[in-house]
C-alpha cells in the first residue's frame, strides 16, 4: 500500500477542474488533521475503557451475605 488511493488529477481546463486541482493538496491535509482529533478521542475512550473493565467485578452480581437461591425447573 502507498497511502496514496487516487493520485489522478481532474482533466480539463475549466474553472472547477482548475480549483479542483490547485485545491486538492490543502482539502487532503484538512483532512488529515481533522482525523487527528477523531484518534485521540478513540485513544482516551479506548483508556477510560480499560480503566473500567480493570475495576469491574467480573460477573459478581450478589454480595457474599445474599443467599443462594436453588435452581427450580418445571
């Protein structure tokens, strides 16, 4: 992969295929930038998660003091 998924350029030379180019390297790094913040959000999420599920009981849904109830199948 070289990151690089269309690297055509719009033919022509009208007043939008003209933008277009002249435009395309600054709308690729606003990109890029705006990704930036997007990962970091992920980041911290992905972290606070861990921390969560770090402290979580693991499937303890009684206290030690609540008797067991016995399984009845009809």
């Amino acid at each position: 992969m070289t990151g690089n998924a269309d690297n055509r350029q719009p033919s022509g030379d009208g007043p939008v295929a003209t933008t277009v180019r002249e435009s395309m390297s600054a709308i690729r790094m606003d990109f890029a930038q705006a990704n930036q913040w997007v990962f970091y959000g992920m980041a911290v999420a992905l972290g606070i998660g861990f921390l969560c599920a770090g402290r979580h009981p693991g499937g303890a849904a009684r206290t030690e003091k609540e008797p067991q109830k016995p399984l009845v199948r009809h």
